[in-house]
C-alpha cells in the first residue's frame, strides 16, 4: 500500500468515528500539553529564581569571615568568627594578581528618620566599586564618592523603597536623613532592582563603609566581594585570595571564599530535578493516554473484524492491515500531540504576558520528549491490537469472528 | 380491553409528513387473537408500537384495561409494559452475555422482584418452556426455535394481558415456526390477548380476528 | 430493581469484555496510583520536616533583633539597638517563663592538643539541653553562672568530641575555641544535620564568652522557652510588652514555634495536595477513557437498550445501570491502583525507612472517592444518552 493510499485511508477511518477520534486526540494533547506546560513552569521558574539570585555576575567572590570543615553544609554566614576580617584585609586583596575590583560590606539595621517619619531599614556599609561589582543603577544623583576606606563621609544613597516610603514625591537629593545619632546627606536613588540573597536592594540605604563602622561600633566584615579580571581566572584567584588571608592571619585560614556559581548549582541541581519530576508527573497522563488508544484499538478491532476479512480477501497482506491499524494510533498520536503542543505554547504565552519578568518556557528536550513519548506509547500500545487484526484468518473474519 | 380512539402518528421522512397511523380506531377485546397484515410502511409496526407503549401518538386516547395511556408519564408507562405487556421479536432479542434462565428472569430482576421469589417462577417458565436442560446456555449456544422460546418465556413471566409479537417466525425454520406459533396460541388459549404482526400469510390466517393496514388506515377488520 | 440485582448486571456487563474492562480501569488505576505515591511522597516530607522541626520543642519563641528585615537574616546583622543580655535576663523574670537562652552564632576554629577543627561555635547558657532537648551523652552542661561572669567551659557536639579527642575521654580537658581556653564539661548525643547545619559539629560556650570572641555586642537571637501554663500567643505579648518598655519601640521581631510550625504544616499540605493535583491530570485523562469506551459500549448496545425498555425499564433505571457500570469500572481502577501504590509503599517503608514516605489514608480516601466522581462525571453523558435513546430506533439496531 503506498503511503499516500494507507494515510488516506486511515484519515477516513477516523474521520468515521469522529467522538472516538476527538477524544483519543483530546486525551493525548492533555498528556503532551501536561508535560510542556509543566515543564515549562518549571523553566521559568528556575530562571526566576536564578536570575534572583544571580545579580553579582560571573566574575565575582564572596569573602566571609569564619570556616568550617563539614562539607556540603552551609558556609558561616553569620559573619562571627573569632578573628575579623578587618578593611585592612580588605584594602590587601586589591593588591593580589588577578582582583580587578574589592568592595567591603558591612550590613546592619537601623532605624532612619526625616521630617516626622520612621522607618526601620537595613543599611549597607561599603564603597563605591560596590555599585560596579553588583551592577546597581543610580537614578538620580551618584553612587558613593571614591574616597580613602578609613574616612567616614556623612553621604547616603537609598533604595527606591526607601526613597518612596520617606520622601514620597519630594525630592531626596540633597536632604538630610538621621540614623541612630548620625547624620547623612542623600547624594543619590538607586532604580528598582529585585531582591538578591536575602536583600532587598530596594529597601536599603548605601553608606561609607567607615561611616557603618562608625554607626555600628563594629570593625569586622560582614563579606568582602571581590570582582576577578576574567571567569578564567576565578578559582585561581580563589586560591590567590585565601594564601594571602592565611598571611595575614597568623597562618590560620578562618575565612571562606565562595563563588556565586557555586551557591546557585545546588539551586540549580534543585530546581532542574523539580522540572524532571512534574515533567515526568505530567509523562505519567502519557501512559495512559497510551493505555487508552490501546484499548480503543482493540474495540476498533473487533468492530471492523469483517472489513479486515474483506481486505484479507481483496490481497491485503498482514503487513498492509498492521500498517493500517499502527498509522491510524501514529496519526492520533501525531495529530494530538500538536494539539497538546498548541495548547501549551498558548499557555506559556499567556504566561509570558502576563509575568513579563518570568521566561515559562519549554525547555527543548522536553518538547522533542513529550512528543516522541507520545508516539511511542502509541505504536507500542497498539502493537498487540493491530498484530492481532493482522493475524485474523480471512475466512473467519469475514463472518466477523474474531 | 384495549381501546384506541382515533389514534395518528406522523413522522417526516425527509421534510415529506408519512402518516404511519391515521385516525386508527380499534378496540380489542380481552383473551382476543388478532393478526395484523399489511404492505411495508403500512403502519403495522407502528401499531405495534403504540400498543406497546413504546410509543405516544401524536393524537388520540388509548385506553388500556380502562387507563388513558396517553396521559402516564415516562417511568409509570415503563410500569405498564412491565406489568400489563410482553413483547416478541422477530430477531428476539435476547442479551447475550445472560444465560436462557438469566433471559427469562430479566423482567422479574428489573421489576424488584426478590430472588428467593424468582427461583420458582423462572423454573415453572423453563420447564414449560421445555429449557429445564438449556438454562445454563448463552443464547449464542441455542437453536434459533430455542431462543425464540426463551424470549417467549421472558416475555409472559411477568403475566401480562397483552402479546404483541412482531413476526415472531420471520427467522424461524418452518419446524420450529410451527413450535412457536402452537407456544402462542396456547398462551392465548390460557386467556392472554395475543396480537401478531407478520407478512405470512398463513401465520395471518390462523388468528382468530384479522386486521388490514394499508396507508396508516384499516382496511379491513374481519374474522 | 434490587441493588444486588444491579451490581450484578452491571458486574455481567463488565466481565464481558473483559480486556476492554481490565484497559479501561488499568488507566484510572494509573491515575489513583500517581496520587497515591505523590501525596505519600508529599505527607512524608512534610511529616520529615515537621519532626525535624520540633525536634527542639514546640513552646519556644524566638526573638530576632530588627523589625522589617526577613528571611531570618536579622540576627545576623548589626543594628544600633541590640538585643543585650540585659534583655535575656529580663525576660528570664517573666511569668511561665522556664528558660531562656540567648544566642550567638559563629564559626572558628577548635583545638584539643595537636588536633584542631573549623567548626560552628554557639554562645549559649545552661539551657540548652532542657530548651534545645538536646541529650547529653557525658558529663555536664553549661554551669548557671551569673550572667557576665561565665567560666570558661564548653560543651562538645558528637561529631566534635570525635573529631578531637577520639574514643579518649575529653571530660576536664582543655579546648582552644578562637584562641581562648575552655574546659569541657559535657558531650552532646548524636543530633544530625538539620538545613544544612550538622548539629554535632558545634561547640557551645557561654554566650558572653562567645561576644566577647566575636567581639559583638547584641545578640542574635534570645530563645525563651515557656510552661504549659500559658499560650504561646500570650506569652509572645507579654514578652513584646517587656521589650518595648526596655527598647521604646519595637525594633525586634518575635517568632512562636508552634506559629512557625503551623506556617510550615501549611505551606507543605498545600504543596502536597498541589503535587496530588498534578498526579490527577493523569487522572483526567483517565476520565477521557471511560468517556470514550462508555460511549462505545452503549453504542454496541443499543439493541439490548431498546429491549429494557420495552420490558418496561424506566429510563431512570437505565441511566443509573450504565452510570454504575462507569463507577463500577472507575473504582476498580482506583482500588488496584491504590492496592498496588499502598503494598509498595510499605514495602519500601519496610526495605528503606529512612525514605520520607507515609501513606496517608486522608489522601487514600480522597483518591478513592475521585475515581468514584471521575466515573460518575464521565459516565454521565453516555448513560444519559443511553436513557434519552429511542427504544423503537434502538429495537431496530440489531
């Protein structure tokens, strides 16, 4: 039988039982549209995530007072280690090859006041290279001066939250805010940005980092970040990092260092597994929608048991009535995973509009999967059905014996 | 007593009005044995039908033992073909995954009836019936006689007034046509009414009283 | 009709073609299974984390320096308004308080000898073990020294003890943590990890020994543990009272465990009806078979419905014996599924029970009772169809 003839053919068989045809289509697309969607969610999600998470940039280390030796944990992040990580330290590691750029950090609350109004905000000690290193965008005004490390300055520059809860619409450049006893004179707004690690960018007040140390009584750092002149150079200028802190602390390593990447692969092993996992939940719709087309064939089957005698009769050849019975499960698989995959692309689309900010996108082996599955569940699950319409003796099934 | 007052039934045939029943009037007397002739779309089975309450005329009263039929709502006319009719057919319609006693039993199993009641009725049915020795067969394992049997005895084990059998020997062998045709007409004799539709002439000659159809009308009505 | 009588037409329909039947369940079994394990998978982990939560009591409120910071990064930050030992000692005078423990946090190395390990260092009292339930597997815990004038002893976690000194005996000895010399009084029984955090690899020393390490001085956070006499939402207000009269304001935020635990209960329940609910769109689909082989099975039996009716069946009695046939079908999936999914499940908490599986029969029964609905919802069309069929239409098919 040509191609063309066998598709024609079977195009006609299931333009016959149309209810049947429409429901075998409609249970497949909810399979494939199942696993696209949710894998699809899945994506976005983690991109969301990770994009949350990853503000730093490739190139960046993150220095934290303290160490510990049980693997796989979490690193110290309290910050309390019995030594400091003093600016000192801070200040050496401009000079190890490889360090493009340090800032210190110094992180504490603090509750500001203007004119009548309150507000309890986090507040960021640290200097100007740490708007370069994290990317921040100023709107207004200008990032924290260049200035010695040591020398405290009575300037602020502040989140667009804080901008918008303490001065409304008036104008913040310029104006005077205090912070426990201390005076600071707003030179600058950040623009939006999201929430990083725990921070809310926007929700926070930059200063020198002296000036926190002042504010804080404290000498110690919270984190050092440090920005390398190339990725390629990352893990080397990691090591770079730790020799020259184990000098300057007494031979003893009691910092840890860590990459970016290195935080987020755990994210990423998490959020990848989630995916696998409703992927492989919404695979399970697949089996059976399979199970289904299994049976539907059967009943097919036996219901055209005399046209099989009849096409037995006519020279049809076993191999003519298998293809017969296995492209008409291909083609309602075919035919339903496009569904399915319209289904889910809309959706996704949806998505995408409505949370411009989210990628819901179906990863590719995902997609080449949900259809190749559904394929594949099909011409198995009809296997046994059409080899047994095959098998069937002529002159028995023309009397519609099975 | 059956009776039916200017009974019509009109069906579209395409957008052509075909007037199956046209102003039938007919009363049919209790314990009577009636045959009805006529030529294909006479409105035999239709009749028929009315009769049985498988269908409502579009116009008209049939009485049935006194009850306007016409006026019973869905669920109390299924109560009346379970209590008052039995039906017959030529293709006798038997379910086949039930066996011949299972066949039988049916009517008594749909109307509620509790099985320790069943048990006795089924059994007096088969050994009437001459089936004691099949009434664990499917109905695919009888001879066509047989089965037109077991669906006599389905459709008397309710007791009912009223036989209608729509050629009840149209795929019968003349041997086990002639079996069915004495079964009904002991039935009638024991003071069942039994009506008859059939093409055979000689099946139509037997009845005691013969109606005619011919364009939804009788024609003739004679004995 | 008699119910017996009806599940046993409906059982006759069903056995007759029985691989039709067998397919048709076999995909709402495939269904109910992937609930099943799903909201098995869901209820252990969520009976996992809440174990692994409570482990240190449920009477516990912590207090947090800091007011709008989240993500429990407070503690950890500097602030200009400190949570002080003073405020511990406060609170420590509260009614029903039991005990309170205030608490910083860091990481440094420990020394015992020629042995040394970079562990997490706690700044404690001599609650913990009554507010943390923390055991003792030697020795003592932390003294009840005034506040300020702590001696200088530390306890060992498991892992610790291990790490430094080995099956020796480490009860007396002398410990360096950051430098500074401790005496050990007592060893921790095996904790294990907890978010990441080994609970074993942890010494504990007087929280004031441990400022003055860390050279801080506000805690990060103060834990009071409180009696049975009271509720841990009075208890929170009464502890909120007394640091807004020592603060002025309220720069401090107050956690209740058991507030914090039903959060968590709730969040993990409607992840794990979540996760079930996408385990059902199997089951949807499912639904769509029984839809599909319903219709075809009335369809081939329409002769059979033709002659029910004119054996005076009402149409009511037809509906519901092709509606109990797609029920009848749709539990026996959901039962098998739920047989199948419910034995391996206790197998495998049999074979691995460290696996955070619990058959949770809520959520069994919420699967039975969908298959039920799922047959109803599905068989509903073609039994009406059926009812609705005309029976001299229908008397003709054969």
């Amino acid at each position: 039988m040509r191609t063309a003839d066998l598709l024609r053919f079977d195009f006609q068989v299931l333009n016959r039982h149309r209810f049947r045809t429409l429901m075998m289509l409609i249970a497949m697309s909810i399979g494939v549209a199942a696993v696209n969607l949710l894998t699809g969610l899945g994506e976005g999600a983690k991109s969301f995530v990770l994009g949350e998470f990853s503000m730093l940039g490739k190139n960046t280390l993150i220095m934290m007072p303290g160490k510990k030796e049980t693997s796989g944990g979490m690193p110290p992040i309290t910050g309390e280690a019995p030594r400091d990580v003093t600016l000192q330290d801070a200040e050496a590691l401009r000079r190890v090859p490889g360090v493009k750029q340090v800032a210190p950090l110094i992180v504490g609350i603090s509750e500001i006041s203007f004119g009548g109004r309150n507000r309890e905000v986090m507040i960021a000690g640290t200097t100007a290279s740490y708007f370069s290193i994290r990317q921040l965008p100023i709107r207004q005004g200008s990032a924290l001066p260049v200035l010695a490390w040591d020398i405290a300055s009575p300037v602020a520059v502040v989140g667009s939250k804080v901008k918008k809860e303490i001065f409304g619409e008036r104008p913040a450049l310029g104006q005077w805010l205090k912070a426990g006893g201390h005076r600071f004179r707003v030179i600058g707004v950040m623009d939006s940005k999201g929430q990083a690690l725990g921070m809310d960018m926007n929700d926070l007040i930059i200063i020198p980092v002296a000036s926190a140390q002042a504010l804080f009584n404290q000498e110690g750092l919270l984190r050092v970040m440090i920005e390398v002149q190339g990725s390629e150079q990352l893990e080397s200028t990691r090591k770079r990092v730790i020799d020259t802190m184990i000098a300057r602390h007494e031979q003893e390593e009691d910092v840890t260092v860590i990459t970016q990447d290195s935080m987020l692969s755990a994210f990423n092993d998490i959020l990848d597994t989630m995916t696998l996992a409703v992927g492989g939940i919404g695979a399970i719709s697949l089996l059976v929608a399979g199970i289904l087309i299994m049976n539907v064939t059967l009943i097919s089957v036996s219901q055209r048991t005399k046209e099989i005698g009849l096409l037995k009769a006519i020279g049809a050849s076993d191999r003519d009535v298998l293809q017969i019975f296995l492209v008409e499960a291909a083609l309602m698989a075919a035919l339903g995973a496009v569904l399915g995959l319209l289904v889910s692309e809309g959706a996704l689309l949806a998505g995408r509009l409505m949370f411009s900010d989210i990628a819901f996108r179906t990863p590719l082996w995902a997609l080449l999967l949900s259809v190749a599955t559904a394929m594949t569940t099909a011409l198995l699950f009809a296997w046994g059905p059409s080899r047994r319409a095959a098998r069937l003796e002529p002159v028995n099934a023309l009397q519609g014996r099975l | 007593m059956i009776q039916l007052e200017h009974i019509s039934k009109t069906f579209l045939l395409g957008d052509q009005a075909v007037h199956a029943l046209d102003d039938v009037t007919l009363t049919i007397a209790s314990g009577d044995y009636l045959s009805v002739m006529g030529p294909s779309g006479s409105g035999k089975s239709t009749l028929l039908n009315v009769l049985g309450l498988l269908d409502q005329p579009d116009d008209g009263h049939y009485r049935l033992e006194g009850t306007d039929t016409t006026t019973l709502s869905e669920p109390e006319r299924a109560r009346y073909r379970r209590e008052h009719i039995g039906f017959v057919f030529q293709s006798y319609h038997l379910v086949n995954r039930l066996s011949a006693r299972e066949n039988i039993e049916l009517p008594l199993v749909l109307a509620g009836v509790p099985p320790k009641d069943r048990a006795p009725r089924v059994n007096e049915m088969l050994e009437r019936l001459s089936l004691t020795d099949r009434a664990t067969h499917l109905p695919n394992q009888l001879s066509g006689g047989q089965r037109q049997r077991v669906a006599i005895g389905r459709a008397i084990i309710m007791k009912p007034q009223l036989l209608l059998a729509d050629e009840p020997t149209g795929n019968l062998d003349s041997k086990s046509g002639a079996d069915v045709v004495t079964l009904l007409e002991e039935l009638n004799q024991q003071g069942i009414t039994l009506l008859v539709v059939t093409h055979d002439l000689a099946l139509g000659q037997r009845a005691r009283r013969r109606i005619r159809m011919v364009d939804g009308r009788i024609d003739s009505d004679g004995t | 009709m008699l119910w017996r009588d009806v599940f046993n037409l409906v059982w006759r329909s069903v056995v007759s073609s029985p691989l039709r039947s067998v397919l048709t369940a076999l995909g709402i079994a495939v269904g109910i299974a992937a609930v099943a394990l799903l909201t098995s998978i869901g209820e252990g982990v969520r009976s996992y984390v809440m174990t692994n939560f409570s482990q240190f009591g449920t009477r516990i409120i912590a207090i947090n320096p800091g007011k709008t910071v989240t993500g429990g990064m407070g503690g950890m930050l500097q602030t200009d308004r400190p949570l002080t030992l003073d405020d511990a000692a406060a609170l420590t005078r509260l009614p029903h308080v039991e005990h309170v423990v205030p608490v910083v946090q860091g990481a440094g190395t420990v020394k015992a000898g020629e042995r040394s390990r970079r562990s997490d260092i706690i700044g404690a009292n001599y609650a913990i073990n009554d507010a943390w339930q923390f055991k003792l597997a030697m020795g003592s815990s932390l003294p009840r020294d005034e506040s300020g004038r702590s001696r200088n002893f530390a306890v060992l976690g498991f892992k610790l003890k291990q790490e430094l000194f080995g099956n020796r005996n480490p009860l007396g000895q002398f410990i360096r943590v950051g430098g500074i010399r401790f005496r050990v009084v007592g060893v921790l029984e095996e904790k294990g990890q907890m978010l990441g955090f080994d609970l074993d690899d942890i010494v504990f020393i007087p929280v004031d020994k441990a400022m003055s390490l860390f050279n801080r001085d506000g805690l990060m956070e103060i834990d009071v543990v409180f009696a049975t006499s009271t509720t841990s939402a009075a208890m929170a207000e009464a502890v909120r009272k007394e640091l807004i009269l020592r603060h002025g304001n309220e720069d401090f935020t107050v956690i209740t465990q058991d507030e914090m635990l039903k959060t968590l209960d709730k969040i993990l329940t409607v992840l794990t009806a979540a996760v079930g609910a996408l385990g059902a769109i199997s089951l949807l689909v499912g639904a769509v078979g029984i839809l599909t082989i319903m219709t075809t099975t009335v369809r081939e039996r329409t002769a059979e419905i033709g002659l029910l009716t004119a054996l005076g069946t009402t149409q009511r009695q037809i509906l519901l014996l092709f509606l109990w046939e797609a029920i009848a079908l749709a539990m026996a999936g959901g039962l098998a599924g739920i047989a199948v999914m419910g034995s391996l499940i206790l197998l495998t908490q049999w074979l691995a029970p460290d696996l955070p599986l619990t058959l949770s029969p809520f959520y069994l029964g919420i699967s039975l009772l969908l298959s039920v609905l799922i047959g109803l919802l599905a068989g509903l069309a073609p039994a009406r169809a059926a009812a609705r069929m005309n029976p001299i239409d229908a008397l003709r098919a054969e």
